[in-house]
C-alpha cells in the first residue's frame, strides 16, 4: 500500500484590487476546496476579504511606486517594500516551516525574494505575457521576466498565451486553466432602482474597469457617434478608474449619451451597473484574458467583444458573444446595433455565456485542474 503526504501550501499575492484581488479570492477557495494546508500570504488589500477555509491569512504593506518619484524616493519605497515581505515571510515560515509548492496567482516584482525563505517549487499565474499598450513600461516587462526566472514552472488563461510565452523561448512547463467566473456579486445586496435620469434611457451600454489604452475606449466612442444615428436613445457608461483626458474631444461631441464613472467601483456597485446594461462591449484593441467578459457572463449580458488573445478561446462567435476585429469602431457600431434591435438573439447569446460560465470556467473544475498541476510539478501523485 502506497504511503501518502500531505501537500503544504503556500499562496502568495501581489494583487491587492480591482479584479486581481477578486481573481487571488478565488484561486485559494478553488485549491481549499481539495487541499487541507493552505496559507495565503496577501498584499494589503483595498478592499474587504472574503476568504473562507484558509488555515492563516497574512497581510503585507507594499507602497507604490511612482514614475514621479526622485531616485531617493524610489529606492526607499523599493527597500521598504523588501523588508515588509521579508519580515512576513520570515513570519509564515517560523510558524509554518516549509511548503511543497508555493503559487502565486497575481505576481510582482519582488518574487525574488520567495525562494530565499522556501525551497518549495514556484508556479506562477502569468496573466500577460507581454505588457498591453500604455503599460510597456521597465517595471511590467521586470515582474515578467523575474517571474518566468524564478519559477519552476507557469500558468496562463489561454493556449495563445502559452504559445507567447513559448516564443520567449523559456525552459520551463507551461499550463493552461481558464480565467475563472466571478459569481459572487449575485450575493451583494445592493438597492434595485436605477437613478431617475437612467430609467428614462431605452438602450445600455458598459464599458467596465480600468480605462487604460489598449482597453480601446476611444474605438467604443467612435462606435458610439454611429450608433446614436441609428438608435439616438442610447447611453454608454463608463465605469471604472484611469485617464479620460485623451478621450475629452470623442466625449464632447457624444456627452449627451454618457454617464461617466471615473473611479473605483466599489464591490456592492457592480451588481446594480451590469444588471441595468443592455449590452456589456470589450472593444479591446490588445488583451490576454478578461475578468469583465467572466463577470458579463455571469450576470447573464450579452457581449461584443474584440478577437484579442485568447479571448475567442473562450467567446464563440454568435453563440456567447459577437466578435469583432480590434481597431474597427464601424464593425463594432454594426455588431451592439445588431444585438439591441434583436433582443431575442442578444438573449439567447447571453443564456450561452452564462452557460459557458457555469462549465468551463468552473471553479470547481478549475480547483481540480490547479491540484493535478502542482502534483505534476511536484513529480508525486501520492499527496493528499
């Protein structure tokens, strides 16, 4: 009879908002769910956790770090940063000892510092395998890169991504899981009435999160000037925190048809703003994956989105989602004006997705799919 050990644990966090944090939320919950020993160590999170099942839970503070920063002013963030980790991780290790893997679902520049505490093997989620428009700065292409180095082995939310990465060409196993639904805003009660000015408006649109540039808001405005022609009852809302100054010509000429949210949309919110939309567009000019496609999907909304990454992975054509080209602000008009004068096919595409949510992108299956790669990794099946 085969002798069996326990699999020790460790999850540790960069990513302390928005839907990173979200993202680490579920990711511990999916391993909990099959393995007894998991500790979560978390950056400092923005916002409440929900973490239930985790045998310990440590936070860390981390400060930004600025591009207006002078040298001194980085350094000492930079070294602050260092010891914050290293004292936590000192912490988790004398009371814990050692893990047989640690997995890191959001990563940062400091993984480095893991294997100086752990001799466990590392797996780490990378979510972008090369930085988006906007963010092709020293610091996103420095955390890729240390985190391909000091990993034993990766993890990414698509086969086009993991083909990325093997472009790199980069030594190490490369696994593939889906990104993952976010069902737990069903749970949040939130108030049922839209704002007066809202419930007057006939058509919804929803551009949803941070409003950085390869998330192509100014495609979506462009969309939009054509789309008012054809349908002058229609509002976008733009929810969610980043730079509109680009963006104010496109806006003004359009402001009549806007309800702009620059900033944080705070957990309870999110439920009232997809409930309320008629159409949720990705009018993405780059992504690898999408947390809003997971949530359109689970509030059961019909989507446009762009065929980036590995996003048509997991959006079928005229099934779950329309699909349009990246940078094609006229296909992108054509495709939500399709989908709000046939309310019976926008249905039926949002009943797909929802469905597609509950499968593939399971938790339950993706949990499942975590445990086998880390005994993979491990080189041992024989772990309970």
């Amino acid at each position: 009879m085969e002798s069996h050990k326990r699999l020790n644990i460790l999850i540790l966090s960069f990513g302390n908002k928005g839907g990173m944090l979200h993202y680490t939320i579920h990711f511990t919950k999916a391993i909990r769910a099959y393995i007894d020993n998991v500790v979560l160590v978390i950056r400092d999170p923005e916002t409440a956790l929900d973490f239930d099942n985790v045998d310990f839970l440590e936070t860390f503070p981390m400060v930004e770090l600025l591009t207006s920063f002078t040298i001194f002013q980085l350094l000492w963030r930079v070294l602050y940063n260092i010891v914050s980790l290293a004292r936590t991780l000192k912490k988790v290790k004398k009371i814990y000892g050692s893990f047989d893997v640690i997995l890191i679902p959001a990563s940062g520049y400091l993984i480095w510092i893991v294997p100086l505490f752990f001799d466990g093997k590392i797996i780490t989620v990378i979510h972008d395998p090369e930085p988006h428009i906007g963010e092709r700065n020293l610091r996103n292409k420095m955390i890729t890169k240390l985190s391909i180095v000091f990993s034993d082995a990766l993890i990414t939310h698509g086969n086009t991504l993991r083909k990325e990465l093997f472009r790199k060409k980069i030594n190490k196993k490369v696994f593939v899981i889906p990104h993952g639904e976010f069902d737990e805003f069903h749970n949040i009660k939130h108030e049922q009435n839209a704002p007066k000015e809202q419930r007057k408006r006939r058509y919804t649109l929803l551009f949803f999160g941070r409003i950085v540039e390869y998330k192509g808001l100014d495609i979506l405005l462009k969309s939009l000037q054509l789309t008012k022609i054809k349908i002058p009852n229609i509002v976008l809302i733009i929810a969610g925190r980043g730079n509109l100054s680009e963006y104010q010509q496109l806006m003004e000429s359009i402001k009549d048809a806007l309800i702009v949210e620059n900033r944080f949309i705070l957990d309870e919110e999110i439920p009232i703003l997809f409930k309320r939309v008629d159409v949720v567009v990705l009018p993405y000019k780059e992504a690898t994956q999408s947390g809003v496609l997971s949530l359109a999907y689970s509030f059961k909304r019909p989507v446009v989105t762009t065929s980036v990454g590995a996003i048509p992975e997991v959006a079928d054509h005229k099934k779950t989602a329309l699909i349009v080209k990246p940078n094609d602000y006229v296909e992108l008009a054509n495709s939500i004006i399709y989908l709000l004068e046939n309310p019976k096919i926008a249905k039926k595409i949002a009943h797909n997705g929802h469905k597609k949510s509950n499968s593939l992108m399971s938790w339950k299956k993706i949990g499942r799919k975590l445990v086998s790669i880390t005994k993979e990794v491990t080189m041992n099946e024989n772990w309970r």
